[in-house]
C-alpha cells in the first residue's frame, strides 16, 4: 500500500512555550516568505546569538519586517556565513561560545567594510558596558544592551540597511 500524494487535511501542532520578551509580542501563526523567496529584501541580515530564544525572535521580526534573515548560532558560524555572502548588516552578540563578536566583528571589518555591524550584550553592568565601548571604537555603528526596545532595534536595522540613494544621471 502506497501513501497518499497529499492531503488537504489541517491538525494542531503543539505551540512552544516563548519567554515574555518586552517589546515584541509573539505570534502563534507566523505567514511569511522565506528568505531565499524574498524578491527584493530590505536588506541581507546575519544574526549571531547564542541564546536560542532572542536569535529566533529577531529573525522572526526581521524576517516579518521584509529582511533576509540568516542566524548563527555561535561566532565560527557567523564567521562561515561571513566568507561565504556579503550582508548588509551584521547583528553580533559580544559573549558567545567558540569565538567573541569581538573577534567577528574585526573580520567584519577587515572583509566587508561597508557592512553596518549592530553590536549587543546582556546586563547594564561594566562587564557589559565595556565590550559595547570597545566595539563601537572598533566600528560597530549601534550597540544595545539587552533587554532593548525592539521597536528602536528593528528601526536601527531598517536604517543601516536601507539602500545608498542612486547618484543622479545625466548633468545637472
């Protein structure tokens, strides 16, 4: 006996459990365009976190907001995603296993120099404070430390992503 070669037939999936995350409201049925569908994004994104939960969120809402959206989940994989596409925007975590945002954040730099990188880290405290300092010396255009305001976050992507107006044609 063979399977059926579809079926038009609708059943529950069970729904995770999500932390509250102030400023960004879940939703329990996501409709959007993969990225690799998406004819024109607002702008190619690469998201390195090593807190599963916040990475998924932000791809979420960037995704949601028209970005083309690739995660990593640790700094060697946001370095592979690096050398292989160019992004518009690089969204580092400072402290992540295998390799600090620090350290990608100076390959950013050394291979894209254009690509606006967003640094972030966890706490208000010195220990956070500090890396943020020190990648906004190394050329990091916004640093936010978490928990942020999504709406100014996605605002600051939306901005850093926008495409450089085109130069007029013909004389003026």
């Amino acid at each position: 006996m063979g399977y059926p070669q579809g079926s038009n037939e609708r059943f529950p999936l069970p729904t995770p459990s999500r932390p509250h995350i102030p400023g960004f409201a879940w939703r329990t049925r996501v409709s959007y365009t993969p990225a690799q569908e998406i004819e024109d994004p607002m702008a190619r994104v690469l998201v390195a976190d090593d807190d599963a939960d916040l990475r998924g969120m932000l791809i979420e809402a960037l995704t949601l907001a028209g970005h083309q959206v690739t995660g990593a989940a640790d700094g060697l994989q946001a370095l592979g995603a690096i050398q292989q596409r160019e992004f518009d925007v690089v969204i580092l975590d400072i402290f992540m296993p295998e390799l600090g945002g620090l350290d990608v954040l100076a390959a950013v730099r050394r291979r894209h120099r254009r690509t606006a990188v967003i640094a972030m880290s966890g706490g208000a405290d010195r220990v956070a404070t500090e890396p943020l300092a020190r990648a906004a010396a190394m050329g990091a255009a916004r640093t936010f430390t978490k928990p942020f305001d999504l709406t100014e976050f996605l605002g600051a992507v939306n901005e850093l992503g926008a495409p450089a107006p085109k130069a007029p044609r013909g004389r003026l």
